[in-house]
C-alpha cells in the first residue's frame, strides 16, 4: 500500500513537472514569435487603403494611418502621357499652385538654393471658421541615373520666417512627388504627403479631405502640365 502512494505521488509530481516544462516551452516560443506578431500588426495599421478610384483619369488616392499621429497621411497615383521635364517645370513653377493645387491661394518662392533645390510659400484657403493656413516648404529634386525616377522631396520648415498675423502656420509637412517612366512616353506620378495643420484642427475635419485634395490636384495637374511653358521646360539635370 505505501509503495502504491509512493508511485501515485511520484506520478503526480512528474505531472506536474512536464506542465511546467510546457508552459516555459510556449513562453519561449511566444517570445520568439512576439517581434514578428507586433512587426505584421504595426504594418497592417500602417498599410494603404484604397480610397477612390477614376478610372477615366487613370487616378488611384490611398489613406493610411500614420503612428503617434492623429492625421492620415493620403498617396496619389496617376499615369500620364507627358515628359519628366514637364512634370519638374510644373511643380518647381510655385506661382502657379493656386491654379492646380487644390485649397491653394497663394504661392511664392522665398529662396533658390540651386535649380534643384528651393524654399518656398504657401497659403492655403480653409473653410470658415477655421483660420487659413501658410506654409514654408524645403523643396528638393533628384533623379535616379539607372530609373530617370524623379523625385521631388518635400519637408515643411515651420521657422524658416516668421509667422503672419491671421494666419496659422502648418507645424509639419512630409511628403513627396514621384515621376517614374513607364515607357512609351507615360510617365507614372505618385503624389503622397502627411501633415500637421497646427492651430489644434480636430483630426476629422483634417481628414474628411486626405482624399479631395490630393485627387483634385492630380486632375488639375492633368490638364495643366500640357501647357506650352511646361512642354518647353528644360532642367540640365534632368535626363529623360
């Protein structure tokens, strides 16, 4: 009899034992599996989403959540039958912004470093109540050798002058536009941007419009890039 309870607790205890042995087994197993988990879900918050579609124009706006931030960021993309150089002549032409991009009403150059690389000034229109909105953006061209991908990169500098009276200067801008030769003279254009608009927006009102403006900037670059001042365009240090 005393040898059977010794046999039970024996059992009990190598039970006992091999639970914790699995427990501690899973617990390392979800360690190593942790970092990846956390990695997919971050990117799965993070990734695009398709938010209108224009068949007609070829226009494709995406929305994304951006981390530690409540304003969405917003990605363009269109393909157009022009040149490079037309597309940089366009962009770089910062007085004509109130003429293509959308809630623009005001548009200067404030300093050219080189022809690849200005700072330049914005004012962009806001429904009433809320303030209008100027920004200092540092612009920057540059071109892959091996792609001819043009990339105009954009990086808002708050401080650069200061502010005006009546108006609320934009506290971050980050952003980009992309030209990429697709051959047979179309030329793919990717248009993305996130932003703070400072002066405490409630995040909804900043993002009921991620999708209006970059779309309506597209089409109205649609029809301005035809021009003949943009067509003309040339930069020596862009090659198509």
């Amino acid at each position: 009899m005393a040898a059977q309870n010794k046999d039970k607790k024996m059992e009990r205890k190598n039970l006992r034992l091999n639970h914790a042995v699995q427990i501690r087994n899973s617990l390392k197993a979800w360690v190593r599996v942790l970092p990846f988990a956390c990695l997919f879900f971050a990117g799965s918050l993070n990734a695009w989403e398709l938010a209108k579609v224009d068949k007609v124009n070829g226009i494709e706006i995406y929305t994304r959540h951006v981390l530690d931030s409540d304003f969405k960021a917003y990605r363009g993309t269109m393909r157009i039958k022009t040149s490079l150089l037309s597309l940089v002549a366009l962009v770089d032409d910062i007085s004509s912004c109130p003429l293509w991009i959308d809630t623009c009403v005001e548009g200067r150059l404030l300093k050219r470093i080189s022809p690849a690389e200005t700072y330049t000034y914005t004012i962009n229109n806001a429904p009433w109540p809320v303030s209008d909105r100027d920004a200092v953006v540092h612009n920057r061209i540059s071109q892959n050798p091996e792609t001819r991908r043009v990339t105009i990169h954009i990086k808002g500098e708050p401080d650069y002058i200061p502010p005006k009276k009546g108006l609320v200067r934009v506290k971050m801008i980050e952003g980009f536009w992309e030209f990429m030769p697709m051959g047979n003279g179309i030329v793919e254009v990717v248009y993305q941007v996130h932003n703070d608009p400072g002066g405490g927006l409630p995040p909804w009102i900043v993002n009921s419009v991620v999708v209006t403006q970059p779309y309506n900037t597209l089409l109205n670059m649609k029809k301005m890039v035809v021009r003949q001042k943009y067509q003309a365009a040339h930069y020596d240090f862009i090659k198509e």
